[in-house]
C-alpha cells in the first residue's frame, strides 16, 4: 500500500519507540511476549526495528531534523538498499542516511542509480582525483564486452549511412576551404558585417553555433572556423558551443596541422554526436582515422559495428586518459581557463563513457559525476546563492592527479534595489599540491574589486604566496580589476573543509549525529 498521500496522523517520541522494540536486556520469555505485542504495530515499526542501531538511529534522527514524515516506503526502500549495498561504517552509513534524505526532500524518486551517486559524494572516502589517478594507472583498455555495450544502441544499416552522409562534407570543403576570400567563408568578412548579416547567416544553418562563438576558441584556428562554418547547414543541432568546447581542448593536446587532418577531425566529432556516442579522446581519434580512409570503401567491407572501433580493442588503448579526465596546471593560463570552462561538458562525456561501456571502476567514477550533478541541478533549481560545486581533478606538474573543490556562490548581502546593478560573488576554491601542501582560497569579486583571503598549512607556503603577490595584483590590474584586501591564515582543518565540502553545502544539518541517543520528536506516516 502507498502510503505517500496519508497526512501525518501521530507524533512520537522515538526514544520510547526505540525502549520499546530493543530486546536486549530482557528475558527469553519476556522477549516473546514483547515480539507479540510488536506484531500489533503498524509495519513501520517492525521495519524499523530491523534496521542496525546506528542506521536507525541516523535515520530517525535526520528526519527528526528536517521535519520530515517518515513513511513505510522510505524505511523498506532503505533495507533493501542496504541489504543490496551494504555500508560498513559510520561515515558510510550516514552518506546513504543523506543521500535518501536529499531525494526524499526534493520529491525525487528512490533509485539506487540516485543513491549511489549521492553516496559516492557525501562518503567522506569519496574523492574523484584519487579514484581517476588509480583507474588511469591500472588496465583500462577497452574490453571486447564494453565495446559492445557502447555501440549496442545503434543500427549497423544507420551507422554505414552517418559515415557516407557525414563524408560528403570532403567535396565542399575542398573546394572552398582553401578560398582567402567569400562571404562565406571568410570569418573576418563576416565580422566586420552587422550583426544583421550574422543573423541572416545563422538562420539559415545550425542556430547553436555562429562567427562570433567561433572566435571564442583560441585553439581553433582560421582553417578550422572555416571548414565549421561552410558546413552548419550539415552539422547536427548536438554540434553546439559545448562540442566546440570539447574540440578546443582536444586541439590543446593533440597537434592536428594539415587540411585533411582538420577535415577528418571535424568529421569525427560530427559523426560522434550524430550518433549519441561520447567524445572521449581515443573514440575522437579512432574515428578521425576512419575519416583518413576511403569511407566508400570501408562501409561497403562493413559487416559488423564493432569494426568501427576495434583497433580500440585489439590495441589496449586506454578508455580515459589524463588529457581528457584532469585540467593541466602547467599549462598556460587561457588553456587553464578554457579548460575549466570545458569541464562540465567533458565530465558528461566520461559518464556517458562508463554509463554505457560499464565496470566496476568506471561506474564509480560515473557515480561520482552523476551525485555532483544532481546536486548543482537541485541548487539552480532553488535559486539558492550557490552557483556551482565542483570537484574537478587537476593534474599537477608531476603528473600528479588532485582534486580542485571549487564553490561559487552568488553575494546576495546588501543587494541593490536595482536589479539590474551588477552581482557580486563570492569564490572558494581547495587544492592540495605535493610540495607546498593545501591551499584554500575564498574570493570576494564585488564587480572589479577583489577582497581575498589565503589559507596554508605551513609558513613557508605563505611566505611563497607573499612573495608571489606584486605579480598576481600585476596580472589582475592588466584585466581591470582591484585588490582592495588580501590576507594569508592558517589553516584550522584541512581534513574537514575537505572531506566535508559538499556536506557542508548540502542537508549541513544532518552532519551530527548524537551519540548519546537522545532523540528529537518526528511525525511517521502510518
């Protein structure tokens, strides 16, 4: 029986509920009779009881403190989880306590997809650079099995036909490509137009991508802009700003310089999106090399899908790399910063990756990117101050993986009557690096003026960061803004801002949980 649409109809004290079920210190015959009496209670009871003590005490207590009613729905969804994916400690058990929590508030269905991603970032052990640098260090080819489950979707009679439409591009773009001048062909004559004329343009191709966007790219060169722009009307609407974005950082690692290598590249990535497969750099490159081909040819020879990429299984080339999974601080600042940029639309491309190849590793790591997902999604769709909570892993300059927990929220205090006066934000970032220890940083961005405050573990990290400051208000006053404060502290708790960074964002409310057993009053649907 569905008991979600029943009003609350008592409140209980839990820690008689509790005396009343426990049987430890009582005799056999008085145990019986207890049990007896247990039958005559509604099944939430026995269901609780069933629970371990500290799970149920955690969940009674949790929802004590949201004020939540707790149903008989939520109780054996939470057994059966448990019973399916067992948690062998306290900080393990708490992170499922919550992830339930957080679906239960947010009227979003029990799915043990959903509670897996929450779990995997609300478990204090869950931290995705550490995760990533173990899966990248081990064997992670692409298995015969995995091939299959990636292409399992798709029709061979389909797929023969992407190739051969998405190879007419080569006509076209040989014949203009190479062209200095054209109105459509040349960017620089399409800028220098109004921006009637690039309306006019758009209009008449793919609406998620114009000449303005383009240039936004450092990475894509003149010839690039153009064989994209001369072929929009073929792109797929899925060829948007986000693929130009996954492009870019391609490019950054991998040199691409002659025409048809630039053709086959665009090729690849139009024929990736076409047909739902994620733009993982090894599937990027694989199907580039199709494209170096005599396509006529090699769909004719076509018998079987997994042709198309079984140079990626027979070779043992990686699923994921570092290029693809981690941004390069070593790399210069705009490669950074469009990296960064780039993140969300990489990670989605790693969890559709592992969502359809599997793995117990890769579900993992998917697990991981779908709960911060999930989380952002729910904070946008609150209008809450927090804009963004990330993990995204770094790769430091020894080839180190680390994690960046970066937070941006929007500064709602002493709002202006204006609405349209501009927002400030407030900015806080966490990195570990090998040498110089953690760093974390807490930014205020009050539209061009700056007040930050530096946290370090040791003295001579802070001595580093001072030194450091002249070039750093250098750099920021070139680009317009202002330091008006800057501050350097220790750090109080690394461990703890760390572990807890999105417990600390997200139901910050159930973070303590009382040993003691002293219970808050909760309504229970019965």
């Amino acid at each position: 029986m569905d008991l979600n649409g029943l009003a609350p109809i008592r409140k209980l004290d839990i820690g008689i509920l509790r005396q009343a079920l426990n049987t430890d210190n009582i005799t056999t015959d008085e145990s019986q009779g207890k049990s007896e009496n247990a039958e005559l209670l509604p099944e939430i009871f026995r269901l609780l009881a069933s629970l371990e003590d500290d799970s149920q005490k955690m969940l009674l207590d949790s929802w004590a403190k949201m004020e939540m009613p707790l149903t008989e729905k939520t109780v054996a969804n939470l057994i059966q989880y448990l019973g399916d994916n067992p948690a062998t400690n306290a900080e393990d058990k708490m992170a499922v306590i919550k992830a339930f929590a957080f679906l239960e508030s947010n009227n979003l269905p029990f799915s043990e997809k959903f509670v897996n991603a929450l779990r995997s970032v609300f478990s204090n052990n869950g931290n995705l650079g550490s995760i990533l640098e173990q899966f990248i260090n081990s064997d992670n080819q692409l298995s015969s099995n995995q091939l299959n489950n990636l292409l399992s979707q798709l029709n061979i009679t389909e797929l023969k036909n992407s190739l051969n439409n998405i190879n007419n591009l080569d006509q076209q773009n040989q014949n203009t490509v190479n062209q200095e001048t054209g109105p459509k062909t040349n960017l620089n004559f399409i800028n220098q137009n109004s921006e009637t004329t690039v309306n006019n343009f758009t209009d008449q191709t793919n609406n998620n991508l114009n000449p303005q966007i383009l240039n936004n790219f450092s990475q894509l060169d003149q010839e690039f802009k153009n064989i994209i722009l001369n072929n929009l009307n073929r792109l797929n609407q899925d060829f948007d700003r986000n693929t130009l974005k996954i492009l870019n950082n391609f490019l950054t690692h991998n040199n691409v310089e002659s025409s048809s290598e630039k053709l086959s590249l665009v090729k690849a990535f139009a024929f990736l999106e076409n047909n739902k497969l994620p733009l993982s750099e090894n599937l990027i490159k694989e199907t580039a090399a199709k494209f170096e081909q005599n396509i006529s040819q090699f769909t004719e020879s076509l018998t079987n899908k997994n042709q198309i990429f079984t140079n990626l299984n027979q070779q043992n080339s990686p699923l994921l790399n570092r290029n693809e999974s981690a941004v390069n601080l070593d790399n210069p600042a705009q490669n950074i910063a469009e990296s960064l940029s780039a993140h969300s639309k990489i990670s989605d491309q790693i969890l559709s990756l592992f969502n359809r190849t599997g793995g117990e590793n890769e579900e993992k790591i998917a697990d991981n990117i779908l709960g911060q997902k999930l989380i952002n999604l729910q904070q946008q769709s609150q209008n809450t101050p927090l804009m963004l909570a990330l993990e995204i892993p770094v790769q430091l300059p020894n080839n180190k993986l680390s994690s960046l927990l970066l937070k941006i929220e929007e500064d709602r205090n002493g709002e202006s009557e204006n609405k349209k006066a501009k927002k400030g934000y407030n900015i806080s970032f966490i990195l570990e690096f090998e040498n110089i220890g953690p760093i974390q940083t807490k930014i205020n961005v009050d539209q061009k003026n700056i007040n930050t405050t530096i946290f370090t573990e040791s003295a001579q990290t802070a001595d580093l960061i001072e030194a450091n400051f002249n070039s750093l208000q250098s750099n920021l006053k070139n680009e317009g803004f202002t330091i008006n404060s800057f501050r350097i502290k220790n750090f109080s708790n690394l461990k703890s801002e760390r572990d807890d960074f999105f417990n600390n964002l997200i139901l910050n409310e159930l973070n303590e949980f009382d040993d003691n057993g002293n219970y808050r009053h909760i309504d229970i649907k019965i």
